[in-house]
C-alpha cells in the first residue's frame, strides 16, 4: 500500500481559553477570529435550551462543531476555521519562530523532490545559523532508517524559504 506525508504548510491558530475577549470588552484573539465571530462564523450558543450561551462553535463546510476550552482553534491555508483537539494539534504542527521561521535546524526534517511525484528523505546531520549540512536516507524493511553519511551536502543556511526551495526541498514533518 502507498503511503502519503501531509504537505508541509503555515497555518494560524490560536488555543481557545473559554472566552475572545478579555473583561474590558477587547478581543485578544487574531484579526481572523474577531472578523469570523463579528460574522456569526465563530457563535457562542448553549448545548440546551435552559442554559445561557457560554459554548463555543464554528460554521464550517461539514456543519457546526463545537470547541471545547483548550482545543486550537485554526485557520487553514484557504481562510477555513476549524476546532482541533489539542493531542492532535501538538502531533500535527509545531510552533513557527517568526523571526529565524525558515533556518534550518537539526530537528528538522528534509526532503527533495525526485521530479516523479515521490520525495527523497534526507536527515539534517548539523544546523547553524550559516550552512545546513544533510545526508540523503532510505528506509528499510522493517521501517528502520539509514542515513548514507557518504553522500553529504552543505547549504547556506540564509533564512530563505525560496533557498529552500530553489535547491528542491521542502521541510517535512515526522
């Protein structure tokens, strides 16, 4: 059976905490957020007749859901927005340092496109602020990994994500 890896993409998101708006009135959600609940996107309603509306639910493509306090509440990459529970959020995404976001570090995971809808794996071997040094890896059998630490390659490591991508990689996720 084929096996698939999820695109990497940046999306925004933020942890619901059972309220947007602190208790002068001011939002403290992002501008998405504020724009979906003025728009009836994002509603609080109760789950029952008798109770006041204090639950919170979001008008997506499949019906409404409902967010609990401490999902994260997102915005994909076509201005979606949808409720996730936070085990899946923490094993799906990872924090992006908006200043540094494209360096690569030793943590990250690479891969080049092969030219024929399939990707070449590669393990970050060292990182700095100034070359990224990478060795291509098969997997084996029994799902174990070899790195081939033979075929070594370095890279300016320049903060550019069009660097990245202009030497064919894209950072995947484990």
């Amino acid at each position: 059976m084929a096996k698939y890896r999820k695109k990497p993409v940046v999306i925004e998101a933020f942890q619901y905490d059972g309220d947007l708006m602190d208790s002068n009135g001011k939002y403290y959600v992002p501008e998405w957020a504020v724009k979906a609940h003025k728009e009836g996107v994002i509603y609080f309603d109760s789950q029952d007749s008798d109770s006041p509306p204090t639950e919170l639910y979001i008008k997506t493509l499949e019906g409404n859901h409902h967010a609990s306090v401490g999902d994260y509440i997102i915005q994909g990459v076509q201005g979606e927005i949808y409720p996730c529970k936070p085990d899946i959020f923490e094993k799906t995404y990872v924090k992006v340092n908006e200043n540094d976001n494209m360096l690569v570090s030793k943590e990250d995971c690479l891969a080049r496109e092969n030219g024929d809808n399939t990707l070449t794996p590669y393990e970050v071997v060292c990182a700095d602020e100034n070359v990224f040094v990478i060795a291509p890896v098969s997997i084996n059998d029994d799902d174990s990994c070899t790195t081939d630490y033979e075929q070594l390659e370095a890279y300016s490591n320049d903060k550019s994500i069009n660097s990245l991508e202009k030497l064919g990689f894209i950072k995947i996720e484990d």
